[in-house]
C-alpha cells in the first residue's frame, strides 16, 4: 500500500508573508499571510485587503526554501476567486463562427475542391544503383541451383550403378 504523500511544511510561514503561484486570478494582491492549517484546508488572509480564504490542500503544492523578496507557495491548478471561494480555474474554448462573404459565395480558403492537391515526391538522397547486388545476387541463386541439380543427378546415376561389380575371366 502507497503511502500517503507528505503536506507541505506549513509552520515557517506562520509570522512571514508569502504569494502564491500561479496567481489566485480574481484578487488584486497577492500577498498574504497565514492564519491556520487543518487536515483539509488552508486559511490564509490577504495582507491588503484582509479577505480570508479557505483553499484545499490538495491543490497546494511545494513551498520555496529561497524567501527573496517573498515566501512562494505552489498551486498545484490555477484558482479563481468567484463568490466568495476558490475554484478551479476553467478556460473555455469558444469557437468562432464562420466568415460569410457578400453576395453569398464562399471565401477562397472555404470553396471546395474538386481535385486532388498535388503531391511532389521529396527525395532527401539520390536512390542508389543496385544492378551489382542483384546481379552478384542472381549468379549466387544459379550456383545454388546448378549445385543442387548436378548432386541430385549424381545422386541417381549412382543408384543406377550395381554396387559390386564381379569382374569374369
């Protein structure tokens, strides 16, 4: 069983200033101090305009061993501030209509095509001849062969050959 992984130190924070990163997006300053910890949460008050929030611990992450000019704690998403709370911070995709032209034909890059694009065959080297190989390659198949047929030939007129001849005087 994995353990569980191991909270950010929280205590040298508690009488010194720190940002977050990346910037908690709908507050002005990000400068802020810590208040308290528990096993779930992370209150925190903003220095300049004293706002308390609450941000989960699972989405805080490293905090900086280098305090020059501020203390900076990870998030581990970028959060929002809507409503009084920290959320995640959602981008949406919009998709923009497309352009109608006047009169009502289509733009160039919107007609469609009725042939093929071109392909353009790209060479990065020349093609290497390879007449020598196959060449050198056909003679060692024929010699293959040639050996094969004269060893099955001698092969047969050997079986036609009786195996003692007697000699008569």
């Amino acid at each position: 069983m994995a353990s569980p992984p191991i909270p950010p130190a929280l205590g040298h924070l508690a009488s010194r200033p720190f940002s977050f990163y990346p910037v908690i997006r709908g507050m002005e300053h990000n400068l802020w101090l810590f208040r308290k910890a528990t096993w779930s949460e992370l209150v925190v008050v903003n220095r300049k305009t004293g706002e308390e929030l609450s941000i989960p611990r699972r989405w805080v992450g490293e905090i900086s061993i280098v305090d020059d000019p501020v203390v900076i704690v990870g998030l581990l998403r970028e959060l929002e501030y809507r409503a009084g709370a920290v959320w995640p911070c959602q981008r949406h995709v919009i998709e923009m209509p497309m352009a109608v032209a006047v009169g009502g034909a289509l733009p160039a890059a919107t007609q469609p095509k009725h042939a093929p694009a071109p392909v353009v065959a790209i060479r990065l080297e020349p093609r290497k001849s390879r007449r020598v190989y196959k060449a050198v390659g056909g003679l060692l198949a024929f010699a293959i062969l040639l050996h094969v047929a004269v060893s099955a030939f001698n092969a047969r007129s050997r079986a036609a050959v009786p195996a003692r001849l007697t000699v008569q005087r």
